[in-house]
C-alpha cells in the first residue's frame, strides 16, 4: 500500500516537544495526515533511555513528519536538560529490522558509501542486541544532510515486508 514508515528514537525532551502541551503538538502532527506514535512515559528502547516513535503516511507526509521530528530536536537541543541525557542535534537515531540493516549497508558498503556521498551525511550501525529485532542507525551531519539521507533510507526500509509489519510498535 502507499504507507510508509520510519522508527526513531528520541530523548525525553523531544518525546514532551513532539507530544506538546495537552497532545496539542501530536494532534497538529496528525492533523498533516500522518500517522503519530511515540512510547509510553518512562517506556525506552533496550539498552537506552530514549523513547521510540512511528512515522507513519504517504511518503511526502512522513517526510513533513520527519522534518518536524528535526526541529523539535533541533530546539530541544538548543536549550540545557534540566536532568539526564542532552539533545544532539546533528544526529538521528533510527529502529531498523536486523534484516534491512544490510539493505543499507550493502555489499562492501556499497549502498551506504553512495547514500552519503549524495547527501553528505554519515550513517553508521550498532551492534545487535540479543533478543531485540531492530537496530539503531544513527545518521549524522547537518538538519538538512541528515533529512536528506533519511529520505532514502526511508524508501530502502519500506521495500522490507518485516519492517513494514513492525513498523508501528513502540512499546517495547
């Protein structure tokens, strides 16, 4: 179907950014057409203290989405944490299948030289987690490099059937 989706992770300040007072920002989100799902208070991806969240519409909404996502971060980490981990603006996590992780990489880094030669943005994967069907890729560089390089990392993540299944869990 036309959906696509993208998981990421964000800090506690984001996650209340992206939420708003009263949901009022997640409604204004939603209101685009998208889809707009983030984890329960407290509720973090294993081995993190960052919460995951779904993107979900028509690509060029889950791109309107995904751009909020950045500014939201963007403004979160312009400003101290009262408490625990800061905001880093020139980063984005994404929950990637186990199985799309070499989709992105490619044969020899192929597919990921290419993606970040076109956008000037770094990706890079951690380690599997025993137990855990996703992984962090962190894309780096600037708002817009980054943007850029989750654009088609997006493209690449929808064309997996498992990811597409799972997209929309957050609660982990």
């Amino acid at each position: 179907d036309g959906i696509y989706y993208i998981k990421l992770m964000v800090t506690e300040p984001v996650a209340s950014a992206i939420i708003g007072k009263g949901g009022s920002n997640m409604k204004a989100m939603q209101e685009m057409g998208g889809i707009v799902k983030i984890s329960g208070s407290g509720v973090y991806f294993p081995t993190s203290n960052n919460r995951p969240v779904c993107l979900g519409g028509a690509p060029h909404v889950v791109g309107e989405l995904l751009q909020v996502i950045l500014d939201r971060q963007a403004e979160a980490s312009a400003k101290p944490p009262a408490n625990g981990p800061s905001t880093d603006a020139s980063a984005l996590n994404l929950l990637v299948p186990n199985c799309t992780v070499s989709r992105l990489i490619g044969p020899g880094g192929e597919v990921r030289n290419e993606m970040c030669m076109q956008t000037g943005a770094k990706l890079s994967a951690r380690d599997r987690i025993p137990g855990v069907l996703e992984r962090v890729v962190t894309l780096s560089g600037t708002p817009e490099q980054i943007y850029a390089l989750a654009q088609l990392v997006i493209d690449k993540m929808n064309l997996c059937p498992t990811f597409r299944e799972g997209a929309q869990t957050v609660d982990y």
